[in-house]
C-alpha cells in the first residue's frame, strides 16, 4: 500500500509539472499589439486574441507562411456543423455613448463559402446591439469583412463573432488581420459645419458636397475616360468614385458621365485644364467659362468634386496657379453648392522635392479647398533607364504627414491617383486593400486607383488577376452613393 501511495504521489507531481509545462506553452490569449487609443488587434502571430471554438469548432494558430503576408493566421476548423469562433476580449475601452468603432477582419476559404462579422456590444452581461455583416468569399483568396459600430452605452465592450455557416466537417477559415479602431481624433470621422443631408451604403453620412462623415470612398480612373460597367461586374461592385479628365472644350462631356455616375451611385471626380493661362485665370478672364462649368454640375442635384489643372509641378510658375486656385474656389463653389473645390498636387514634390513646391509655399491662402488630393504610386517595380526600384513606397509615412497637415488647415484629403506594378503586386498581393485600410485609419477619404496605360511610366493598370482581386478586396464593404 505504501509503495502504491508513493507511485500515485509521483504520477500526480508528473501530471502537475506535465500541465504546468502545457500552459506555460500556450500563449496567454491577449492581442499581440496594443497602441493608444486603439483596441486590441490580432495579427495572430503568436496569440488568439482570446477566440475560442463554438460548438464543436476548433480554433488554432496556422503554420507560418498561411497568412495574408506570408505570417500565421488563426485557423477555425469545423468539426460538426458551422466553422465559429467568439472572442471573449474586451475590444473596446473607455468611451462615452455615442463613439465610434470600425471592425475589420480578413477570411479565407478553400471553396467558395460565406462567411459572416457579428460585432455585439455588451454591458454590464446584456446585450445592448447587435451588427453583422457577411462576405461570399471566393476559393483561396482573402476577403475583408467590415462592421461599424456607434455605441449606445457608456464603456461597453464589443464581442465579436466570425461564422462560416455551410462549411463541411473538418473544413477550415483562416482569419487574419483582425482591427477594432475608434474613429475620432485622427481619424476620418468628420463634422461638417454644412452638415449631412444624406447617408452612404455603410450607413455613414455625406455633406451635399460628398464630403463623409466616416469611411473611405474606393473607385478609379478607367480607360480613357471609359464607362466603367465592365470592369464593375468583373470586380463585383461600384465604384465609389470614379476619375475623369477633360480639357477646357470638354464641359459637356464632363456633365454628361457624371450624370451617368451619380445613376449609379459613383461619386464623380472631375479635373479640368483651363481655357486660358494661370495668369489669365486668376485675373477673372476665365469666370463666365467658370460659372457655365459651375451652373451645369449643379444642375445634376448630386455630389461632384471638382479640379483644376491637378500636377501644376513644372508646369508654370506656382505662385500663379495659387492665386488661380484662389480666385476660383470661391466662384466654383458659390454657384454650386453640390460641388466640392478640391486641389490635386503629386504629394512627392510637396514633401521630397523643392521647396518651391512645398504645400506651405504653394497651397491657397484664405479660401476653403474642401479636399486635398494627392497622386502617389507604390513605386516598387518601376523600371528607368534599365534599372528596377526595389524600394517600397511608405505610405503610411506619407498618409502621417498628409493627415497631420490636413487637420492644420482643416480639408480633408484624398489620393487622386495611385497605382501598383505588376511586380509589386505579384511580391504583396494584398498591397492595394492594405493601403487602403490603412488610409482610412489615418483619415483620408477616398482612394483613386489608375486604372489606365495612358501617360503612364509603369503597368499600374488592373491587367493581371492578381491585382483585379486585390482591387475587388478593398472595393468590398466601401461606402457608395445612394
């Protein structure tokens, strides 16, 4: 009996040390990274964010390289029934009534499967609301899900919930990329003094000159100033905004496609060359082409943003093309109060380039410029004079600097044109929605992609697979007219 007592002894004190070696290789289940005023966020490199399987799923980490940048992502494996999984996290932290929250979570299926967001917000143990959304995802490619959330309750927490309902036993999502950020502050949630006086298909407001209350318009220049119905239904969507350009003759044709985008809830982006000189535009010789121009978009009854000739860099002196832009803001959008003024530079040469062009040099003084757009391009993979750049763009660097300048002379700011290479694209495939995931997290209001070989150096065209698929991920879940 003694002999028994002290094996039993032994096989409990191995059994202890066994279970205290397991947990201590768990990972504790919280967020990797935490940053100030940010809730939790899973890139799942080393934890779960504290998901659990529901109802027989089973929830692990992947092996490395399964993820959207070649890292780990979570993997929900069905067992009977539904692939689901409910974090326990509190994502969310102290706020009043009324703050707002954007989730966002990257899903991958084997097949073709639907997948649902269900984002609750709890207090005190009851369930105040309850926001979903659901995606169809297409074989073997990541797809972005999408909820907002204002909260009804004072420090309240978000649940959150990811459901893949009709996959088969032993199938499994991955889950990737997971945020829950706060919008406010530095973020695109605006309040405009002209107020909103109608809402987006995410349910965010817009001023009558399209200006949102949150969200990020995603659209493109198509072609050669091409409808843009074909590649919609390759992408699967409208776009939010799309970009056309016309010389000083080319009024009525400006009038007449966006007249054709506001049917379908595009936001038209109009740039313009002028029929006279910076100079003699800015001494009001150009003012009845101006106000003709001004009458017509009005007349549309929708929203349409405005440019006079965008990239002025190099084309004259700058000092000239300001006071241009000086002389008709004001004009412009006193005649048309559906017409937002906005002022489209190249970005490199405001912040890289001569000081000349520096936007303290050249942006206009005492008038409202509604919007600021810049032509930035991922430029990895252009190729000059034989040699390949291997560099990468940092656009989150570009986006700090732009957000932190916009907010000091109160525009909002958009990218006018961006493109990706093939190379770059086949190195990052998810470079186009991660760029602008990360746009709207720095406040920028619309993304404009150069969907065109026109005056081009590099492919930035969708003419691959790869990059209409990127396209068609961050185009999924982005606000249009309605």
């Amino acid at each position: 009996m003694k002999n028994a007592n002290r094996r039993w002894t032994w096989l409990v004190a191995v059994l202890a040390m066994l279970m205290i070696g397991a947990v201590a290789a768990v990972p504790p289940a919280q967020s990797k990274t935490k940053t100030a005023g940010a809730a939790p966020t899973g890139s799942f490199e080393t934890h779960l964010d504290g998901f659990a399987g529901v109802k027989g799923s089973r929830v692990a980490l992947s092996r490395q390289g399964a993820g959207r940048n070649n890292t780990r992502a979570m993997v929900v494996r069905a067992k009977l029934g539904p692939a689901d999984t409910v974090s326990q996290h509190r994502f969310a932290r102290k706020h009043a009534a009324g703050a707002s929250y954007v989730v966002r979570v990257w899903v991958r299926t084997v097949t073709e499967r639907q997948v649902g967001l269900r984002v609750r917000e709890v207090r005190a143990g009851k369930t105040v609301q309850v926001r979903s959304t659901k995606v169809t995802t297409k074989a073997g490619a990541w797809s972005r899900l999408q909820v907002r959330v204002t909260t009804k309750k004072r420090n309240s927490a978000l649940r959150l919930r990811i459901r893949a309902p009709h996959v088969r036993s032993g199938e499994k999502v991955l889950v990737d990329d997971l945020s829950v950020d706060r919008k406010g502050g530095g973020s695109n949630t605006v309040t405009s003094p002209e107020g909103n006086v109608a809402n987006l298909t995410n349910g965010c407001g817009r001023t009558a000159r399209g200006i949102p209350s949150c969200g990020t318009y995603v659209g493109a220049a198509h072609g050669s100033n091409t409808d843009p119905t074909t590649l919609e239904q390759q992408l699967g969507g409208h776009l939010g905004v799309r970009r056309t350009y016309y010389s000083a003759t080319g009024v009525a044709s400006a009038v007449r496609n966006a007249q054709a985008d506001l049917a379908v809830g595009r936001l038209p982006w109009i740039s313009f060359k002028l029929p006279y000189s910076w100079t003699d535009m800015a001494n009001g010789k150009g003012d009845a082409w101006a106000n003709d121009l001004a009458q017509r978009l009005a007349a549309l009854g929708g929203p349409v943003w405005v440019a006079f000739h965008h990239e002025p860099e190099g084309d004259g002196d700058i000092q000239e093309w300001r006071r241009m832009q000086e002389h008709l803001a004001p004009l412009v959008r006193k005649a048309a109060p559906n017409v937002a003024f906005t002022v489209v530079v190249t970005g490199w040469n405001q912040f890289y380039g001569d000081p000349a062009y520096s936007l303290a040099n050249i942006w206009p003084r005492g008038v409202k410029i509604d919007v600021a757009g810049f032509d930035i391009y991922q430029q990895y993979g252009v190729v000059k004079n034989g040699t390949t750049t291997t560099k990468w763009t940092d656009f989150a660097q570009y986006y700090q600097k732009i957000s932190t300048w916009a907010q000091s002379v109160g525009t909002e700011w958009a990218l006018g044109e961006t493109g990706v290479t093939d190379t770059a694209a086949e190195v990052r495939p998810t470079e186009i929605p991660n760029a602008v995931d990360l746009m709207e997290t720095y406040g920028g209001i619309a993304y404009s992609y150069f969907d065109t070989t026109l005056n081009s150096i590099a492919p930035w065209n969708l003419g691959t697979t790869t990059k209409r698929n990127a396209f068609a991920q961050a185009l999924s879940g982005s606000p249009t007219l309605k």
